[in-house]
C-alpha cells in the first residue's frame, strides 16, 4: 500500500476536511510543515513562520479530526484486504497520513495516561497511513513521549495498560527480534499478576462501578491476547489464520469497550486492529524466513547438495 499525491489530493476534499475551510486547511498544512522543520533545523536555519495565532493549536486538532474522520470511512476498506473497496482504501489510508501529519506537531499530553493513549493513536494512524519510515524517526526525536510508564503502586487496569503500551512502542518501533520476543515475555507476566491484582480492582462496592470495571478490563484481555498472537507471528509466522485470530480478539475488545463506555479505548482498539491487519501484510518476508529456518533445522540427515523439501 502506498499513499500516492492524488489520493492525498482526493482526501483533502473530503467532505468533513472541507468543513474546516480551504484557507484553514492550507494554513494548518502549512503550520504542521513549518513546525516539523524547525525541530529539525534548531537555531540553524530562518525559517519564514506564518504569524502565530491563538487558535493555532485549535485548528490543527480540528483538522486531524476531520482528516481522522475521512480515514475511518474507509477503515472497514482497509480491513478487508481482499474484498474492500480499493478508493475507499485508499482514502483511508491518506486520512491517516495527513492526522498523523498534523498529530506529531501538536502539543503532547503531559499526564500518563492521555500520553500513552496519545502516542498509540498517532501510531496506529502513522502505520495505517503508510509511514511507519517516519513514525520510527518521530519515536527516535520524542524519547519522553515513548517512556515506558512505572506500574509500581498502579491500579491492575492501569498496570496492564502500561504494559500493553510498552508491548506497542516495541511492535511499532521493531528495533530487533528481541522487542517483539520481550512482548510474549509481558503478556506471560501479565497473566501472572492478573492473580494478584484483579480481585481487589473489582471489589469497589458500586455495582455498576465494578460492572464498567469488569468490562473494561475483558477489553484489556483481548487486547493483550491480539498483541501476543501478533508478536508470535511476526516472528515465528504462527499461528495460521492470524489475521481472523485478531479480528476475533480485536472485535471482543471493541464490544468490551463500547458496553463500558470508554470510547477513546474503543477507537484506540479499531486502530490498533488496522494497525496490526497492515504489520501482518508487511510481515510476509519476516514469516518466509522464519519458515526457512524451521526448514533448516529439520533437514537432518539431508545433503547439503539436495533441495530443501519445502521449496524444491
């Protein structure tokens, strides 16, 4: 999948994109331009920044929102890699792009829990949006924005939050086998703690308390169980069938989190499910390796002079 300069044309005039105005549209596409630059350049370069207005940050929320809601139309496009409606793919690809583009400059939540959801949207979006080359460097730049929250005296959802957050940093940024073999090693730790943790979180003493509780955290199950199965692929090509695997979990973790009321996890997950769709389709050299080496490792007593018996 590529994002091309007409489909990124095409998505500017979508409907809710043009709702902002044409003249806010170029000037918030200018301002995410001219912010990335002048991080990157410092104090070495004068740079010629539009005259700063109050609604700045205002507009550029506004217009990855809209840019967002472009992209969701198409989601299900996207999703259905087989069957979908290529345009509608394709626009949603290029709504990712262009929130991604305007997300990165915004300015950060500073409290952990909107920074952590924060980061993993603009993720998911930049994946799904075709740039993960730059979601790596944007990961690289913003070392505080990717820290790993403490879970010493956390709550058991917040605990698994955290954790299921450092899972994601690891899948997104893939700096070597190890981070995605470390994912299979938290999930494990996650189920451990899950006995210790889980019973006094649901114990508040409010029915429906407890009940939005219990829903929230079968959403935060499913989601650890997706992200297991997701690392175990990437790196050993199994299970087979991944991708109806994670739809499974992901659509449980979505009905999770809709009973609940919690609609930012809800979107989060929708994303996240997207997100891992297009890692699985960009996995297949890293699943024909790995099937090499399982091939290798089973050729005793075979000449080395001979075909290996699974390609010739």
């Amino acid at each position: 999948m590529n994002v091309t300069t007409e489909s990124l044309a095409r998505v500017d005039q979508h409907w809710a994109v043009m709702a902002v105005g044409e003249s806010e549209r170029i000037r918030g596409l200018t301002l995410a331009s001219v912010r990335l630059v002048a991080k990157a350049v410092g104090a070495q370069l004068t740079l010629d920044i539009p005259e700063q207005r109050a609604g700045d940050e205002d507009l550029l929320s506004r217009l990855a929102l809209a840019y967002e809601m472009a992209a969701i139309e198409g989601l299900g496009d996207l999703l259905n890699t087989t069957s979908g409606d290529p345009a509608m793919r394709d626009q949603c690809a290029a709504g990712a792009w262009r929130a991604f583009e305007m997300g990165r400059v915004m300015k950060a939540p500073v409290e952990t829990d909107r920074r952590v959801l924060h980061l993993l949207h603009l993720s998911a979006l930049a994946y799904c949006g075709d740039r993960w080359t730059d979601l790596r460097r944007w990961y690289r730049d913003e070392p505080a924005l990717c820290a790993i929250p403490s879970v010493a005296d956390a709550a058991w959802d917040r605990r698994l939050l955290y954790r299921l957050f450092e899972c994601w940093v690891r899948l997104f940024r893939k700096q070597d086998w190890d981070d995605l073999d470390r994912i299979r090693e938290i999930v494990v730790g996650l189920r451990e703690d899950q006995k210790e943790f889980e019973a006094a979180l649901l114990q508040s003493g409010n029915d429906a308390e407890d009940r939005a509780m219990a829903l929230r955290l079968v959403a935060l199950y499913h989601w650890a169980k997706a992200s297991e199965l997701l690392s175990e692929y990437m790196l050993q090509g199994e299970p087979v069938g991944i991708n109806a695997l994670l739809s499974k979990h992901f659509d449980a973790a979505i009905a999770a989190a809709t009973a609940s009321a919690d609609y930012q996890l809800e979107l989060l997950m929708r994303w996240l499910h997207a997100a891992s769709i297009q890692m699985v389709a960009g996995s297949i050299w890293r699943v024909a390796e790995a099937a090499r080496r399982r091939c290798r490792s089973r050729r005793v007593g075979w000449s080395r002079s001979r075909a290996c018996p699974c390609t010739g």
